[in-house]
C-alpha cells in the first residue's frame, strides 16, 4: 500500500514537472513567433515607405529610370517571400534575407544617387523619407537582434536537459538564427 502510494506521488511528480517543462517550451516559441511578427512588421514598415520615396524622388528629379525600377522590382521580390514563424528554417530565412537584401542593396544606390541631386536633396519631404528609412532601418536591425535573443533563449532550452526529452517528444524543434548576408563584411562602395 505505502508502495502504492509512493510510485503515485513519484508519478504526479513528474507529471507536473513535464507539464512545467512543457508550458515552458510553448512560451518560449510564442515569444519567437512573436519576435519574427516583429521583424516583419518592422521589414513591412520599410516596404510601405518605398512607394513613397519613389514618388518623391521622381517628383524632385529627373534621372535614370532605372534605379527607381530595380527599387520597386526588389520590392515586389520582398514582398513576395513570406516565412511562417512555424517554419523558420536556415533555408527559408536565407531566401528571406537574400530578398530583403536586394531592397536594401536598391535603396542604397537611390540615396546614393540622389547626391547628385541638390534639388532633391533639399527637398523635405525627400529628407523626411530619408529619416524615416534611417528610423526603419534601425529598427529592422534591433528586430533582428530581439529574434536572434529569442531564438538563442528557445534553442538553448530545447536543447538542454530535460527539457531536450520533453521538446522531443512534444516535437519542438531548434530554430534558426538570422545571418549576416554573404559579404556583408565589406563595406558598400559608393561612386558618383
């Protein structure tokens, strides 16, 4: 009898322990799908701007079409891969970041080539949207940073013990981080 109720306590026990383990899990892949929600609002926020930063250039300037052209067809690239906070695997996120860093490559050659412009340079509305994009930038790259802490924090959790026994039977997975682009080590050249 006293057996009995030993080997039931022993279970509830550890019943309880999993459950804690487990709820600890789910709130750690909630806190990165809410950190990947982030940073697509914060990407969102920079696609949103785009529109608007053309049409101010064109309506200030008069040069290469096609700058504005590769802005808006990287743009449109961007905006058409979409990753699931569900599914954030290493290859998903690449093409994610490769997308978005064709955008970023597009918007640095139309600020740059707006040097050339002083009219459009000292239009304010064209600084305006230049100090938005600054803000905008800078926060897609501490939405970045939050997920990758997110991340960090749900790996390491999934991946030590005994967490690793229950986020295995319960099916959680790693997650993966997001990388610096290929050649994001060197500086971009500007040229006029």
């Amino acid at each position: 009898m006293k057996t009995g109720i030993i080997v039931i306590i022993v279970v509830v026990l550890l019943g309880m322990f999993g459950c804690n383990k487990y709820n600890g899990l789910v709130k750690q892949d909630e806190n990165v799908k809410n950190q990947w929600g982030v940073v697509q609002s914060s990407y969102q926020r920079r696609t949103d701007l785009i529109p608007n930063l053309v049409s101010t250039v064109k309506g200030a300037a008069n040069f290469e079409t096609e700058t504005l052209t590769k802005v808006m067809e990287a743009r449109a690239s961007a905006t058409q891969i979409k990753v699931n906070a569900d599914d954030l695997t290493p290859e998903k996120l690449q093409q994610f970041q490769a997308a978005q860093g064709q955008l970023s490559q597009a918007l640095g050659r139309l600020l740059a080539v707006s040097e050339n412009y002083p009219d459009l340079k000292a239009n304010a509305n064209f600084q305006n949207l230049q100090v938005q994009l600054e803000g905008t930038e800078n926060r897609i790259n501490q939405a970045r940073n939050d997920f990758n802490g997110a991340v960090r924090g749900y790996n390491s959790t999934v991946r030590t013990f005994p967490n690793n026994i229950i986020a295995g039977i319960s099916g959680f997975k790693q997650k993966a981080y997001f990388e610096a682009e290929a050649g994001s080590e060197k500086a971009p050249e500007v040229k006029f």
